[in-house]
C-alpha cells in the first residue's frame, strides 16, 4: 500500500528570487491596501455613528477589540478590498484563461464578450471610486471649518489642493498603479507556483 505516488511527488521548493519578488510585490498591495482604508475612512463618513461596540450578540467582541469601531470602517475596509482584490481578479483570470495568447480568438465567443465588457465597468467603477476619493482627500485641505480655514498640515497636498487639475491627475495615476501593482503580483505568484510544478 506505500506503492502509491506520493501526492507531492514533482514539487519542489520556489526559487529564492521568486520568493522574495513574490513577497516583495505582496508586501506593496498590502502597502496599497492600508492606504486605500485610510482614504476611505477620512472621507467616507457614512454610518459613522454606528458603533459595532453596540451590535447585539456580536457586540462584545468588538468591544473586546477596539470600542471605537464604527460601521464605517467596515464599509471603509470593504471598499478598499474591492480596489485592491478587482485587478487582482482579473488579470489573474486574464492569466489563467490565457487571453493575452490569443485575445481575437477569445473575443470571437459572444459569452467572452459580455464578460469582458461587464470586467471592463466593474474596472471603471473601481478607479472612478479610487480617484473621487483620493480627489475628495485633497480637496478637504482647503474646505473651511467654520470661519477658520483648515490648517494645511503638507505643502503637497495644498498645492494639489490649489491645482485641482493636477489633483485629478495624480489621483488618475495612482488608480493606474494600483492596477499595474496587480499585473505584477499576479505573474509573481504564477512564476511562484511555476516554478514549484515545472523546476528547471
């Protein structure tokens, strides 16, 4: 009965610089990851009143964590897993099916089509969610509050603020790089798990 094929016969242990480029990447989408929670929670203030501390049943446990936690970083942290997981998703499913090989062809099924289309918009509703709000951040330096203008805490973020042009421009960029940063982690972890199942 030991005459069986071991299960993890043919694996073998990743590449050390494709480890650490695997970690590297995924260190940088956490990075992103906790500066979107960041910008949703500063301007994002919907159920801001609502503290999971007073949920029934579940409520001591946040309590237990942190009382001050409110429903609004649970939308907060939601939404910063939608920016980060939604590229993420995609190019890896744009990996696994192999569509950069033949795309005319994959374009060619009406089912990819329609696909690829609803991909395309939840795409635009991601980086229209990521720029409103990196543009919404910037634009509160210079809101008054009250009869006293806000103290402006960064000389960048008042000249962004002065600039609404480029303001828009840099939030546009961000949003990009938070696509291309999944391009890169997704053919990281491929070139990972490539490696383990096909060892050079």
């Amino acid at each position: 009965m030991f005459d069986k094929p071991s299960p993890f016969d043919g694996l073998q242990p990743p590449n050390f610089s494709t480890m650490v480029t695997t970690l590297f990447f995924l260190a940088l989408e956490t990075a992103m990851f906790i500066m979107f929670y960041a910008v949703y929670t500063e301007t994002i203030g919907l159920m801001n009143e609502t503290y999971l501390s007073e949920l029934p049943v579940i409520g001591a446990a946040f309590s237990a964590i942190d009382p001050d936690a409110n429903a609004s970083h649970i939308i907060s942290m939601l939404l910063a897993i939608f920016s980060v997981g939604t590229p993420l998703f995609i190019w890896s499913e744009v990996f696994r099916q192999k569509i950069l090989d033949n795309p005319q062809e994959w374009f060619s099924h009406p089912q990819n089509r329609i696909i690829a289309g609803f991909a395309a918009l939840i795409l635009v509703l991601v980086i229209g969610l990521e720029v409103i709000n990196l543009y919404t951040l910037v634009a509160r330096e210079i809101m008054p509050s009250g009869f006293i203008a806000r103290t402006q805490e960064s000389s960048v973020m008042s000249y962004l603020a002065e600039n609404k042009g480029l303001a828009i421009g840099v939030s546009a960029v961000i949003a990009i790089i938070n696509i291309v940063l999944a391009l890169f982690t997704t053919r990281a972890f491929r070139s990972l798990k490539s490696t383990q199942e096909h060892p050079s």
